[in-house]
C-alpha cells in the first residue's frame, strides 16, 4: 500500500461516516469533482474499485474503527 496523505486519511474517515460527495466536499472545503479526484487516487493507493471496498477495507486495516 502506498503511503496516503493527511487529507486522504481524513477522506476516508468521512466516507466511513456514510457523507455523500457533496457532504463530503463541505465538510472538507473543497468541490465535489476534488472528492471525487481524491477518491480516485486513494482507490488506487490502495487497490479498491469503489467506496464501499474503501470503507471495508480502512475498517479491516484499522484505518478506522
């Protein structure tokens, strides 16, 4: 896995929260299209397809409890 940034850390604790994009973006003070741009490099960092995958995979690593 490579390494994620403070801000994607952050990202997928709010995914974690069930947030839509554009919650996402408010909650983060950035657009929809950043949310979905981070997201998009996060998939890759750490080899998942979707949210979801995401939001298992922090819980199964511990990125989030």
């Amino acid at each position: 896995m490579k390494t994620l940034t403070r801000r994607e850390m952050e990202l997928i604790s709010l995914c974690a929260t069930g947030l839509n994009t554009k919650q996402l973006a408010d909650e983060m003070c950035v657009t929809p299209h950043s949310i979905e741009n981070m997201k998009s490099s996060i998939f890759s960092k750490v080899g998942v397809k979707s949210t979801n995958e995401l939001i298992l995979f922090a819980f199964r690593v511990g990125l989030v409890n």
